[in-house]
C-alpha cells in the first residue's frame, strides 16, 4: 500500500541500517582494541569471568614477586655459608700447621695472626648477608615467609641458619686463636665440627631455595595458563573480525541504498496525481 503519511518500507530499511552500523561500530572497536570483548557492554558475564581471571593473574604477579625475593634471600645466605665453609678449610689448615710441636714462635705467630683475619672475616661476611632488609645467618630473624597463593592464605617458609661466630653451627669462638700448640690442637676438631655444620645448614637453605623455586615454577605456570584462558575468552579473532568488516560495509552500502529507494515511494505516490 502506498501513503503519504507512513513509509513503511523507510522505517524497515532504516532499522536494518541501524543494525548494521551497530555491529559495524562493535565489529572496528574489535579490531582497533583487538578484544571481541572490550568492556562489560560487550558481553556481561564474559567480562565478569575474565575480570575475575584478571585479578587472578594480578595476585599471582604479586605471589612471584615474593617467592623472588625470598630465593634471593636464600642465595645471598647461601653464597655467605659457602664463603664460610672455604674460610673454615683455610682456618683448619692454619690450626693443623700451629699443633706442630716443632714449630717455633714467630712462625706459630704469623700463622695466628692469620686465622685470626680469617676468623674476623667470618664475622663480616655474616653481617653483610643481607638482601631486601632479611639476613639469614646473623640470628636477627628466624626464617623468610613467601606467599604461595594468590588469595594470600597460603606461604611457604625457610629456616633461617646463624652462622655466627660461637653459635651452634660455627663453634668457633669470636676470639678464639691458636696462639699456642694446645689451643691450636684445641681448634682443629672445633673446626671441623664448624665445617659439618655450616655444611649440614646450607644443605637445608638449599632445600629452602628448592622449595620457592618449585613453588615460584608452578605460579608462572597457572598466570600463563590463566592468561591464556582470558585470551580465550575476550580476544578478538583478527581474521574473522577483517572478513566481517568488510562483509558489513557492503551491507551498510547497501542499507543505505535501500533507504533511498524507500525514501523515494511518496514522490511515487505524487506521480499518479499527474
């Protein structure tokens, strides 16, 4: 039917019209932003999912950050406990050579002299075994804590070892010596038992280390595998979003072809008055 008063045929060929620029605007907005699922509008519950994904993610950034630390930590300790044990070897052979009964002096002297630099030098290497404020073999602290999860319920925990002068694991004495034959006879087996020990506790801050390593392994593994699911889900196809753009400008040519012609029908309606 024609009529002057309503173009029927204008308002269908307009409301398609209006469909496609509106996918078209979403189909570029994929494209340029390279999401098919760019904010809750797109798809609510998608965008739902995936932000709680997101947060997922950040947690475990955060988690990796403290294992990190904490293995550093632990490898500072570590690489102090190995300086220690080579210092002890020397200081052994130092105490070996003095217990000689024929030893004179002013050799037995050079030879205190430098175990006694040896021994202060344990001292320095302890209290300069710091990293990000943690020292794990000066007795300050009793272990390092790491976060394990990304909801921060979960940590993992290495010991500290104080390999301080006279403690339990380096026996000897902060002004220990081996000034004499007897203190030098004294100090071998003191050192010995330092050596097994000092052995003994960076087998455990090496158990440590293992223990963040394998954790801090597994968190990179579940942020990748939730990266890619979050990819999955809001991602854009970059082929298939390409085709469609090019798939819909035809169409919005030709809806605007079609609006033309329904826009013509009142002139159509004025000829048969002629």
């Amino acid at each position: 039917m024609l009529s002057v008063n309503t173009n029927v045929g204008a308002m269908v060929a307009l409301q398609y019209l209006n469909k496609t620029n509106a996918q078209l605007q979403q189909t570029q907005n994929a494209i340029n932003t390279g999401l098919k699922v760019a904010t809750a509008k797109d798809d609510g519950s998608t965008f739902a999912i995936a932000q709680n994904m997101r947060g997922d993610v950040a947690g475990y950034s955060a988690v990796s950050s403290s294992l990190s630390r904490g293995i550093s930590s632990v490898d500072v300790a570590m690489s102090a406990g190995q300086s220690i044990s080579d210092l002890l070897i020397t200081m052994k052979q130092k105490a070996l050579a003095a217990s000689d009964a024929s030893l004179d002096t002013a050799s037995r002297n050079a030879l205190n002299e430098d175990f006694v630099s040896y021994r202060d030098q344990i001292s320095t290497i302890v209290s300069n075994a710091v990293f990000n404020g943690f020292n794990l073999i000066d007795g300050s602290t009793g272990q390092i804590t790491a976060l394990a999860s990304s909801d921060g319920a979960k940590h993992i925990t290495v010991s500290a070892e104080n390999m301080s002068l006279g403690g339990s694991v380096v026996t000897v004495a902060a002004t220990g010596s081996i000034s004499t034959q007897g203190s030098a006879s004294t100090m071998i087996s003191t050192i010995e038992s330092s050596i097994t020990n000092v052995n003994a506790a960076l087998a455990r801050l090496s158990s440590g280390a293992k223990k963040f390593s394998i954790q801090a392994d597994f968190v990179q593994k579940l942020s990748d595998t939730l990266t890619a699911g979050i990819g999955n889900l809001v991602d854009a196809d970059m082929a298939s979003e390409s085709a469609m753009l090019q798939s819909l400008q035809v169409k919005q040519q030709l809806g605007v072809q079609a609006l033309s012609i329904a826009n013509s029908s009142p002139s159509i309606t004025l000829s048969l008055f002629r």
